[in-house]
C-alpha cells in the first residue's frame, strides 16, 4: 500500500494519532489495555462481527487485517473453526469493495494532478 501516493484512499487510513479503534472496543482485549495492536487485531477477526473488523480495516488497513488472519489460519487451533467461514467470507468481501472502490477512485481521478 503506498500511502505516499495522493491518489491513495487508504492515505486517509494510516495516521500517527491515537488509536481509537483500541478505545471503541477495549473490551476485545478487556485483561489487558495496553496489549498490542496485533492483539486486538486477532481477537476483532476471531470475533467475526462486520462492524468490528470494518473498524479494524479502517484503523489498520486491509493487508494488516488479512496478514494477522493469515496467523492465526496457521495456528490450527479447534476453537476457530466457528469463525473461520464468517471472518473469511468478511475479509473476501472487504477485499472486492476495497478494490472496486479503489478502481472507481483511480478512475475518476487518472486525469487529475498529483
């Protein structure tokens, strides 16, 4: 993701403020607040639930979000296997949106200068 790029839309996803996905759902990691963001990404994809992981992806970005899922698909644990259709179907389907509205994007603006 090339987030020097104004033509980016996920520019807009990566900042160096607070986190404010960490204080919406501290109770993902609820033990632990200062656990790190690859914690509360892990447990936002084993919860499975849209409006969590949307959240996520627009905190952290969609490549982050498959990366961890990536991890823990690995790790074979038994206790996954609930969640593993929802979460995998959500993430495929925040993949195709995120493309389309990125060729949508680069699209109306190819003309545009940088």
């Amino acid at each position: 993701m090339d987030t020097g790029n104004t033509r980016d839309p996920q520019r807009y996803v990566l900042r160096d403020e607070p986190r404010p996905f960490r204080e919406k759902h501290r109770s993902l990691v609820w033990s632990n607040p200062d656990a790190s963001d690859e914690i509360y990404i892990r447990k936002a994809l084993l919860k499975g639930y849209f409006t969590i992981l949307f959240d996520a992806f627009v905190e952290y970005g969609l490549e982050r979000l498959e990366q961890e899922w990536q991890v823990l698909l690995t790790e074979n644990d038994p206790s996954y296997e609930g969640v593993i259709p929802r979460t995998t179907e959500l993430l495929q389907h925040m993949r195709t949106g995120y493309e389309q509205a990125l060729a949508q994007h680069q699209e109306r603006t190819r003309d545009l200068p940088e």
